[in-house]
C-alpha cells in the first residue's frame, strides 16, 4: 500500500498528495512553461535568428567569460581560506569566517556598489584620504575584469564551505603519520591534503561558475554603465522594450542560462567520474598545522584580504551614504545623514519596498515553514519510490539562477488563471510564488537535518499509544525541531528581504523591493541614496547573522555556516 494510503495514525492519506502538488504547481509547471516556450520559438525558428544577433553572442562569451574568471578568483580566494581556518592554528577563527561570510550575504547590488564607491576618480572614501585617482579617468570596475574580479569575491565563500565540508573529513592519523615521518607541511599539503579534498575544490568552483552565470546585481551595476552585457542583463533589457517576440527571445536566452549552468554541473560531475575519493580513519579539525613563526604573517595577509573585500568597501559604502552628492569630499563639513532621512521619512518608494520585502520575505519564511516541516516529514519517513524524485524537483528551482526562474514565472502567469480568469502577472504575488519556488529548498535543509537526528522510536511510541499525526507532530516533532525550524526562517528570510535577480523581472509600479529600490536609486543617478539604503541593508543582514550565532549551540551542524 502506498504509503500516502496508510492508516490516519501513520501519515495522513492527504500529505502526500499535497505535497506533490505544491511542488508540481511552483516548481515543475514553470520550468516545463518555460522548456515549451523554447521549443516552440526553435520549431518557428526564430530562435536561430536570435541566437545569430552579434548582441546575443558578445553576451554569452561575455556570460562565459566573467563567469570562468569568477570562479579561478573564488577558488584561489575561498580555497585559501578554507585551509587556513580549518587546518591551520589561526587565532580569531570565528570572526574571521563571520566575516568572510558576510560577502555572499550581502546582495550582490549592494557589493557592486560598495565597491564603486572604493574605486574611481569620484570615490567620496578615496577623496577623504587624498588619493582618489585624477578627475576624468575612468572607472576600472566597468569592464569585464571588474565584474569577474566581484564575481570572486562575492561567490568565495561558496568554495570555502565547499572545500571546507572535505577537509573537515581528512584522516588526521594519515596526515600525522606523514608528519611523523618527517614530511614537511609543503609536502603534506600537496601530497595528501589537496588530492583528497579535490572532490570539494571541484564542487565549489562549479558552484561558483553556476552562481556567476545568473548573476544580475553585479553585472547590471558594472556592465550597463559601460554598455557591457551577460545574458541576464541582455534578458533585463529585452523585457523592458517589450516586443511582439519578446517571451519567446527571453525564453530562449534562459534556456542558454540554463544549459551554461548544467554544463558546469556536468564538467564538475565528468572531473569527479571513475575517481575515489574514500578515506579511512579518523577525521576531524584536530589535524591542525601550527604554523609558528609564520602564524602572524598569515594572520595578517587573511586580514589584508577581508580589509579589501570587505571592510575598504563597506567604509566607502558608509561614505557614499553621508556625503550630499556622488564625488563631494567627505568631511566634517560636507557629512551628513540627509540620505538617510530621505529614504526613511520622504521616499515613498523606499518605503514601499521597506514594506514589500519585509512582508515577501516573512510570508516566504513562514510559509516555507509549514512546508518545510511537512515535506520534510514527507522526505524523512516517507516509503514511496517517488520520494526521491520529489526531492529532486525541490532542488532543481534553487539550482538554477534566478533569471531564469523569474522567466518562467512570467510565461506561465502573463495569462489569467484558468477557470478564475485572474492574473497575478504585475503584482506582489507572483514575486511571493516566485520566492516560495526558489527558495523552499533553503528552508528545508534545515528541517530535514532535524528530523533525520530525531529518534524515530519517540514518535512510535506516540503511535502506539493511539496518538494521531496531529498530535504527534505538535506535541513531539515540532518541539524537537524548534531551533532548527527558528533557523529556517531566518535564513529564508535573510536571503529573501535581499533578493534581487529574481524580483528584477517580476516588479511592476508598487511593488517594488529593497534589491530593486537599490538599483533603481542608483540607475537614476542617486548613489547617495542607493549608498545609505544599502548600509541599513547590511545592518539587516548582520543583525540576521548573529541572531542566528546566538541559537547556533542548538542547531544541526552545517546549518550556521561561519561556525568551525
């Protein structure tokens, strides 16, 4: 008997079913909308002739170009710091990962920005101090090196947690015995540490490629100044001048999205195929270098590195934001918190997107909740064949980048609802169903860790004793996997509140959010205010990371990513 049909004291005969269908109505009817829609515009044929424009073409070797480069930066930056926080005896290990963190936190609007701001002739930090280049020359981050140089900096700490999770798994008795044999930690890190953990240097880089290819932010801050596009700016710029063929050429853009990134996927699996990567022994951080006196040499460099990602452009970010006009000198004079009155108090669109992501963002949380906690109960003690499958249909919505997903909800939802005869094409929901899509694997990760360290014999019993689904889930799971869930929420909700890839193409008048107010800000010509709206955004996301430091302690592991 399937197992959805099972007796009302196991599982509900309807759990199953609704879960099924929740995931084939957000995440398999638009990805199948958007695969038909790429099908139909190649049997026209007008997909070859897209495909031939030379702006099209420059786009995609530009797509490929940035992204490649992205990722050689992200995995000499994050492999460089993967090994030094987790093999060798660093002091401030924990705010050194805090902080290396933040960089993918923070959108990727805001980090073109904040460097913007830190580069340049018209750079208010750069002015401060008297070093700013000379008036007239030219922004070195409008080119093609600068977005793949931000691409790295922004996806490093994907291949940190990436390469990290492998060398946690090293066997410290192989590499003591090596050490014992008088080998030195060059030779260890070359002969032992680094083929082992190829499996993680691998995977974070097509994780850093992946990412760079659906990047929106940084290539629309960077690129459209200087007229340089990738195939999500090309797809932005195409909806905007809205055409007779316009679903059709986005469709098709997005199927090019979408094979660039399984490409990468599948290079990544071809580069692991035939290999093994097994270990035996003991494993865990304790296989430690000390580094002696070297320690505060590289101690220094970490902190040189997190300076320029991080705090340089952050500062400049902070600059930006209290002087009254881009390129005015700061000074105590000249500062000011104007902007940020402005924002908070006079801008009705700030204020409208202050709104609009919170709202989005804490329905999205709490939505992905009652979700999570009921596919994951799906996931965990479910019997099905299709389990499996269902869990794959969850997955590929995250997997794939953003653009591509606000894609595919325009194609299904342009049309009114059938048998309604509504539509929500223009308004706040489809960004809502949007979100539910993309990011309901995010929220379920960590609920399913929960469940799986749950003792299954606790609910048994409760099952035994005559007490039904609801019961049992009120009164033992939910309790259980409070702080789990706790972290579900506010890691849906950090990533939500800042979206913008997804929302940029799904916005119209009013509905607005805090990503695409930044752009927008900025597109206008108000770096002052995209500078201040952007700090209290950073403020958010930091004020979201400690929450989730503080209930750390009760967490899966791997939830609270900076933690050793």
């Amino acid at each position: 008997m399937p197992h959805f049909l099972a007796k009302a004291n196991s599982q509900p005969r309807w759990l199953f079913p609704f879960v099924v269908t929740f995931v084939a109505c957000l995440c398999v009817l638009p990805l199948a909308r958007l695969v038909g829609a790429g099908i139909s515009s190649i049997l026209s044929g007008k997909a070859l002739a897209l495909v031939l424009e030379p702006s099209v073409w420059s786009a995609a070797v530009n797509t490929l170009t940035t992204s490649f480069f992205g990722m050689i930066a992200a995995v000499a930056i994050g492999g460089l710091f993967a090994l030094a926080l987790t093999l060798a005896d660093v002091r401030g290990k924990w705010l050194l990962s805090f902080l290396f963190m933040l960089p993918t936190m923070i959108p990727p609007q805001v980090q073109a920005l904040a460097w913007v701001g830190m580069s340049g002739p018209s750079s208010p930090l750069l002015k401060a101090l008297g070093i700013a280049p000379a008036m007239g020359s030219p922004q070195p981050l409008y080119s093609v090196g600068g977005i793949a140089l931000l691409y790295g900096v922004q996806h490093a700490p994907l291949v940190y947690l990436s390469l990290r999770a492998g060398l946690l798994a090293l066997p410290r008795d192989g590499i003591e015995a090596a050490k014992l044999a008088g080998a030195s930690p060059f030779r260890v890190l070359k002969d032992i540490i680094l083929p082992l953990s190829l499996p993680g240097i691998i995977a974070g880089a097509a994780i850093a490629f992946v990412s760079g290819v659906g990047n929106f932010g940084i290539p629309a801050i960077l690129g459209l100044p200087a007229q340089i596009y990738t195939l999500p700016t090309l797809i932005y710029s195409r909806l905007a001048s809205f055409g007779g063929n316009t679903f059709g050429d986005i469709a098709v853009l997005s199927a090019m999205i979408g094979l660039m990134a399984v490409a990468g996927l599948q290079i990544q699996e071809r580069a692991l195929r035939g290999r093994d990567y097994r270990v035996i022994g003991l494993s865990g951080a304790s296989a430690t270098f000390r580094l002696g006196r070297w320690r505060p040499a590289l101690e220094a460099f970490l902190w040189l590195l997190l300076f320029v990602m991080l705090i340089a452009p952050m500062a400049a970010l902070v600059s930006a934001s209290l002087v009254p006009a881009y390129g005015v000198v700061l000074s105590l004079k000249t500062a000011s918190f104007s902007a940020y009155e402005e924002i908070l108090f006079r801008q009705t669109v700030t204020r409208t997107a202050f709104g609009n992501s919170i709202f989005l963002a804490g329905t999205t949380a709490l939505g992905l909740l009652v979700i999570g906690v009921l596919a994951g109960y799906t996931l965990t003690r479910g019997k099905s064949r299709w389990t499996g499958l269902l869990a794959a249909m969850i997955e590929i919505p995250y997997a794939l980048p953003g653009i591509v997903i606000s894609v595919a909800f325009v194609l299904v939802f342009a049309a009114p609802l059938p048998f309604l005869g509504v539509t929500i094409y223009g308004t706040i929901w489809i960004i809502l169903a949007a979100y539910f899509a993309s990011f309901l694997a995010v929220g379920l990760k960590p609920v399913v860790s929960a469940l799986r360290q749950l003792d299954p014999a606790l609910e048994e019993a409760a099952r035994l004793s005559g007490a039904g689904f609801y019961r049992r889930l009120f009164d033992i799971i939910v309790p259980l996997i409070a702080p789990a869930a706790g972290a579900s929420v506010i890691l849906v909700f950090l990533i939500s509140c800042n979206e913008l890839t997804v929302s940029a193409l799904l916005w119209s008048a009013g509905t607005q959010t805090l990503g695409v107010a930044i752009y927008n800000l900025d597109d206008s010509g108000s770096y002052d205010l995209a500078s201040a709206l952007s700090v209290l955004v950073v403020l958010m996301v930091v004020v979201l990371m400690l929450l989730l430091e503080l209930m750390a302690a009760r967490l899966p592991k791997g939830v609270v990513p900076w933690r050793n």
